[in-house]
C-alpha cells in the first residue's frame, strides 16, 4: 500500500476513535466488577484519565466548522 500523505508519528500516536472505545469498554468492565470495588476505582481512574485526554485532543467545535471550510 502506497501512503499518499504519510502520518507523522504524532498522528499515529494517539487515535480519539480507540481511546473512545476504550472509555466505553472501561465502562463495561466497571459495571461487571462494581464500581465500590478496588478493580472498580481503578478502572474509573482510567477511564476519567482517558476520557481528559481525549478532551484535551479534540479540537474546538468552531475549529471544526472552519476547517470544513478550509477544504473548500
């Protein structure tokens, strides 16, 4: 496969999609295990560290409205 506009190692670093799916499993798993439990606090921990990573990556809701407008 030829890579047109290959990533940068910044881009490849951290993808928003998995880590959402990752909260979403961590949640899964917290139901299962309980969330009073040790493993419980645990995976809430992870979860909110993961969720305020994704936060921070995101870009700004006006952001994204003006790059649509920059491909144009």
């Amino acid at each position: 496969m030829i890579w047109k506009n290959k990533p940068s190692d910044e881009d490849t670093f951290f993808n928003i999609a998995h880590a959402r799916w990752v909260v979403g499993v961590l949640g899964m798993l917290i139901a299962v295990v309980g969330k009073n439990s040790l493993l419980g606090l645990l995976l809430r921990q992870t979860r909110r560290e993961i969720d305020s990573v994704i936060q921070d990556e995101e870009p700004i809701p006006a952001m994204k409205r003006a790059a649509r407008y920059r491909e144009n």
